[in-house]
C-alpha cells in the first residue's frame, strides 16, 4: 500500500478537521432540536418559556448557515482528495 503524503495528505486532514466541526455542529443543532418545542399553550404567566422557544429557535437559525457552508466544504475537499488520489495513482502507473 502506497504511503499518503504530499498534498493528498494535507487536503485529507483539512478535510477531518472540516468534518468534526461539522459533526460537532450537527451535535449541537440536535441537542437544541430536541428541547425546542413544536407547539407550546402558555397563559400570560408562561411568557418566559415562550422566550426560552424563541431563544432555541434563534440559536437553530443561526446554525444553519454555517452548516451548510461545512457540508459544502466538506464535499469539494473530499472531491479534491479523490483528484489528488486518482492523480498520484495515475503517475505511479
């Protein structure tokens, strides 16, 4: 089995440091998901769990861009590391 280096080597690991971000990130989307609630029936005493819902609800927003920015960059790395492969492969021959 050949050995990885050179730029295979470093867009591999741009491309691990990308995608724990993102699984952390996915994580954390997840944990906020499950305390947020789909309706909530509140009285006028109730309006501070109402904020607490919109509080949750702001925090997922915020991360879906980000997100999708780390799936994108995550792709179009592990797309360049297959190139650098094929490529590598492709002298070796």
């Amino acid at each position: 089995m050949p050995e990885i280096h050179g730029p295979l080597l470093d867009v591999l690991v741009v491309w691990g440091v990308v995608t724990a971000v993102l699984v952390i990130l996915l994580v954390y989307r997840g944990t906020l998901e499950v305390r947020e609630d789909d309706q909530i029936f509140l009285d006028s005493a109730g309006d501070s769990m109402a904020q607490e819902q919109r509080v949750i609800v702001a925090r997922i927003e915020r991360l879906a861009l980000p997100i999708k920015m780390l799936i994108i960059t995550s792709i179009v790395l592990l797309i360049a590391a297959g190139g650098f492969f094929l490529y590598d492969g492709y002298q070796r021959f």
